[in-house]
C-alpha cells in the first residue's frame, strides 16, 4: 500500500494534539512547533523521528513546508 503525503500540522490534528500538547511532549516552545508547521523553521531528523512516533507514522509520510528565511 502506497503512503499518503500528510503536513505536520494534519498528521498532528489526526493524533488529536495540541500544539502544547506537542511541544511538553518535546521539550519545546509551542512556537518552535508551529514555525516547523509553517515552515518557518526546519526540523532537525530527531524531532522528525519524535513526532513520527508521536503521530504514529513513518518519517516518509510527512510532507515538510518548503522552508521560507
């Protein structure tokens, strides 16, 4: 089965989470989390692979912003 191409922010809602829910979970600011969903900052591989686990899908699944200085 093919996978489907979901944002941060959709696999995040689809996980039922709130930005601060995302961010405790982290150990990160509730503004870092939305920078990565807006692409206003990247994601390093290690919060990718958290979030991953958190959301309960593969690294490959996640359509990342293009990322805009």
């Amino acid at each position: 089965m093919k996978s489907v191409l979901i944002s941060l922010r959709g696999a995040r809602v689809d996980a039922k989470l709130t930005i601060r829910e995302v961010a405790e979970k982290l150990d990160v600011n509730e503004s870092t989390v939305a920078n990565w969903e807006t692409g206003k900052t990247t994601i390093s591989a290690k919060h990718l692979s958290m979030l991953s686990d958190l959301y309960g899908r593969k690294m490959d699944d996640f359509l990342l912003p293009k990322y805009s200085s």
